[in-house]
C-alpha cells in the first residue's frame, strides 16, 4: 500500500521551488511580486509554473462571492480558482491546472476520503503527517516538467488557517538539497508621520516566520517608494540575511510595470544565482524584453469603456479591466475603464452611458443589476455605440433584442424570471434532468464554430476558437428561428449552443457566451478586446489626449 508521500516524481529532475509567503498584512500584491520574479527567470529562459495555496475551507473559489474576494478565476480545465491564479497565467504567458490551486478544503476532503476507503489501515489520521504529505504531494506534482514551481501561500504568516502548509513547506525544504529551495517574504514597510520608513513590523512578521522553523533566504519590502539604504540595512541585521538579500519593491502605476522594477533591483539575478540556475541562465544582454517593449509601449490617447456590473470592485471584474488594457498596449491606447452601477441604471443610465466610449456588460448571477444591463446594451444597440457583452452580457443582448426589436414583451432568462412568457435563455432541455439532481456548470474550455464572413470571423482569422466558459443557461432553441433574420447573427456555434452574437451594420456589437477575458494576455491580447479598443478608436478618432509619457 503506498503512503502519500509516495509520488511519481524524480527528485533528481531537480525542480526548483521558490517558497513566496506573506507578512504584517494581507494585499500587499505578493502574487504579483512571484509572477514578476517568475516572468523574469523565464525571459532567462527557464519553464516557471507556479502552485497558489488559499488555506481556506472551500474546496474551490466556485461559490465564492465576488464581492469579497474578486472574480473567480476560470482555468482551461474548468477550474474555478482564486484571482491570482489570473496573474499568473497572464504574467508567465502560461495555462494552469485546478492542480495549480490547493485549498484546505480540496487536501482535507481528499485526506478524509481515503480515511474512508481505509486506506490509512487503521492509523490515526493527523495533520501532520497526513495533511502535510498530501500538500507537499500536490506540490511536487505541479511542479513536474518544469524547472521552477513557484509556490505562493496566501494570507499572511501567523494565521491558524496557514500552518500546515507552512509546516508542510518546512518539510519540504528540509527533504531538498538546499539550493532547490528559496524562502521569499514579502512584508509591507510603512512610514512614519515624519517619512521615515519602519522596519519593525517586518521584524515582527519575521519573528514569526522562524518560530514555525523557517528562515527567509529573502525580504521584499512593499512601501510607497524604494527602500531606503539604511531600512536594508536594519532589515538585514534584524532579520538574520545579507543586504543583498533585500529588495524594494516600490508602488508602480501599472502592475506590469513590476517586473522591470524587480530586474532593476536584481532580485532576478539575486535568485538565479541563489539556485544555482546562474550558470544555465541567458546572459543578461541575451534575455527576452519582449515585455518591457510591450509593456512601456508609446500610448497616443486614452478612451473610456463603461463596465455595466453589479460590484464596485475592480477586482470582481479583474480579467475584463486586465483584457481592456492589453488591447491597449496592442493599439497604443490608455484604456480607462469606469464602473457604472447596472443597478441605478435605471433613471439616470443615458448620461452615465453618454461619457463613455464603449460599453462592455460583464458576466454575472441573479436578477440584481439585469433590467439595468438591458438598458445600456439597448443604449449601445440603438446610438452606435461600440458594445461588448460578455456571458450575462451576451444573454442580456439576447433579451434586449427579443424584447425591443422582437417585440416579445415580458422576455427575460429564465434563471431571472422563471414565469417569463419568452424565456429566450433557459436551461437546454437535455440539462434540466442534471439540473434537477443538484445543477451543473458548463466549465472551462470549449471549442466555438465561427461562420465566415462575420465579425467574429474577422476578429480570430478562423473558423473556430477555443475559448473558457462558466455558465449554466443557453439561449432557448425553441427561439432559434426567432432570430434568424437580419442584422442579428448568431456567428459562432457548439451543436446547438449558441456561443456568439453580432448585428449587422452596427459598428461593433458582439456577445459571446465563452468568456474571452481569461485567456487574454499582455503579449497575446484577446481578439474580440482588441476588436472592441479598435473600434472605440474609430469612435473618438485618435482617443481623447495624447498623453505618451511612460514612467516607470
Ligand atoms: N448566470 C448566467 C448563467 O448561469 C451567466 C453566467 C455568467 O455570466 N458567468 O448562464
């Protein structure tokens, strides 16, 4: 019978493992601090994945409200996780798995199920070492095939929620050679009122990282502006690691500017050489900017794109802001994204929706905020304005159409209004007996045929795209043929899915089902994003301001 440290991995394809903890405060973008280090060892040419720990109870983020902890991030397998598995993706140009994402809930329910089956014989099943093997397994399985696995635990050091895997992660260092594995801590170094930056929160966060037997190899400090010499220096003694071993990681205006404060500080360099990759590394002349040049590109105006959404949280729409700013890094534009309240819509939507350059409707659950997401798509529809619904959205168009141009009084989802007299979006019929016995969610990636000589067609130059989906109603098939006359197309189809609409002679007006935003990256922007920018651009001419300094 094997034990749960029995995996199938060779130690000797000596993985490396950046171990990336929190301290003094939760937020202080120690995800985007990895991703950064992690973008750049691959620019040194080295395969980086990354593992995110989320020591909560649930088993995925699946049922997580947005509005307390971001969107739920879809991954190409159907995974519902965490935001910050986003930022990876997006910085290391990479696809994860639902492995890539250990949750306490996903270890315990595993560890629990074989207590079950009775596949511990009878032992007591414990913490440690029962719980901890299985992180330590998990960890090691994602990091197969790859040279670095960068493992971010989230929440901050002392939380009860995040022992075992800090427990976890002391035994795993403890099984590797030593230059395998690199403890980075990041810590927030806030100012006193007369500007000097304080050192002794992160002595404390410090201070408690060692009680649980683990020592930092290095410490980013996050504050306003750069570390000052002497705050390394304190940090340094206090905290038991060389100078050099201390880096700033300063507030940037574009998370994507991270990565070239990080090489600037040599934190890159400083890990490289600390697991023994140096050696393998491209010569520093010779390494990838691919990044930097797209990153810092020369923008020539700005446009505004109104986001008709529920929640007044950026990070509840993460993928779409991130998406709306790759197409402009593609166009050379500042994209400039603004909440509007999908529910006040309701009397006030026309000058809310006049400032706007472009209107993109998000995804969503429930009745709140729909009648408001109907009238900006109808605002959109009827004065030109270029409109991108996405998912809820893409439904939403659905209605909007059905009731103003089709005349279908009273239309609406049925996930909305189970009485409505045209429910034009409902549950396929051959979903309603699954439905019935608990509900499912069509997951994760899912291929789309696209008719030529559409919109959508013009936008991914081809006749199919493969895009992640998260969603449970379809438009109805008894309403097919309702929509079958000009100018509304549904362009894009999976058998008797409806997976994209566009209409005709409108500048630009597109809904998709699949939810586009989570495959689009810096370097690889999404095409109906770019499509939309593009044609936000053609609106407003050039954008409104020049405005083509870049700081970095
Ligand atoms: N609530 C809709 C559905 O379940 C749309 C889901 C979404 O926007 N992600 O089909």
């Amino acid at each position: 019978m094997p034990t749960e440290s029995d995996t199938h991995y060779d130690p000797s394809l000596g993985n490396k493992f950046i171990f990336v903890t929190g301290g003094v405060m939760s937020g202080l973008g120690k995800g985007i601090t990895a991703a950064s280090t992690g973008r750049l060892l691959e620019n040194a040419g080295f395969d980086v994945t990354a593992v995110k720990v989320d020591p909560y109870l649930n088993v995925d983020a699946g049922t997580m409200n947005p509005f307390q902890h971001g969107e739920v991030y879809v991954l190409k397998d159907g995974g519902e996780v965490d935001l910050d598995l986003g930022n990876y993706e997006r910085f290391l140009g990479i696809d994860m798995t639902s492995d890539h994402n250990i949750t306490t809930g996903k270890t315990y329910q595993h560890v629990i199920e074989k207590e079950r089956a009775g596949d511990y014989l009878g032992k007591t099943v414990q913490i440690i070492p029962h719980i901890t093997d299985d992180i330590k397994r998990r960890i090691r399985e994602a990091a197969e095939g790859h040279d670095v696995c960068i493992v971010e635990v989230g929440g901050t050091v002392g939380d009860i929620e995040g022992m075992p895997y800090l427990e976890a992660l002391r035994q795993f260092a403890h099984e590797e050679p030593e230059e395998n594995v690199l403890f980075v801590h990041v810590t927030l170094v806030p100012y006193s009122k007369n500007g000097e930056q304080k050192t002794k929160p992160t002595q404390h966060s410090v201070k408690e990282v060692r009680s649980i037997g683990l020592q930092p190899d290095v410490i980013v400090g996050r504050s306003d502006e750069k570390l000052a010499p002497e705050t390394k220096e304190k940090i340094a003694l206090f905290c038991d690691i060389p100078t050099e071993a201390v880096f700033s990681n300063p507030d940037v205006e574009d998370v994507y500017h991270v990565p070239l404060v990080v090489e600037e500080e040599g934190l890159d360099q400083y890990v490289l050489e600390r697991l023994g990759l140096a050696e393998d590394a491209l010569p520093q002349g010779q390494r990838a900017s691919e990044w930097r040049e797209i990153v810092t590109c020369e923008k020539t105006g700005t446009v505004e794109i109104a986001l008709v959404g529920k929640y007044d949280l950026e990070d509840a729409y993460m993928s779409i802001h991130e998406s709306l700013k790759h197409a402009g890094f593609e166009l050379g534009v500042d994209v400039e994204t603004r909440w509007v309240d999908a529910d006040e819509m309701a009397d006030r939507h026309v000058e809310r929706l006049r400032e706007a350059d472009g209107i993109v409707v998000p995804g969503g659950f429930g009745m709140r905020g729909t009648e408001g997401k109907i009238r900006a798509i109808e605002y959109a529809r009827e004065n030109d304005v270029p409109f991108l619904g996405l998912c809820l959205g893409f439904q939403m168009a659905v209605v909007e159409y059905a009731r103003n141009v089709l005349g279908y009084e009273g239309a609406h989802s049925a996930e909305m209004e189970e009485d409505t007299p045209h429910p034009v979006i409902d549950i396929l019929p051959e979903q309603y007996e699954v439905e019935n016995m608990g509900g499912t969610m069509r997951l994760g990636e899912h291929t789309t045929v696209i008719e030529p000589e559409t919109l959508a067609y013009e936008l991914y130059g081809d006749t199919s795209c493969t895009e992640r989906h998260r969603h449970r109603y379809e438009v109805n098939p008894e309403y097919f043929e309702d929509f079958a006359d000009e100018p509304f197309v549904f362009s894009g189809t999976a058998g008797n899915r409806m997976e994209i609409l566009e209409l005709e002679g409108h500048p630009f007006f597109l809904g998709t089902q699949f939810h586009p935003e989570y495959s689009s990256r810096p370097d690889d922007p999404s095409p109906p994003f770019v499509g939309f920018v593009e044609a936000v651009l053609e609106r407003t001419g050039a954008g409104r301001d020049a405005d083509t300094e870049v700081t970095v």
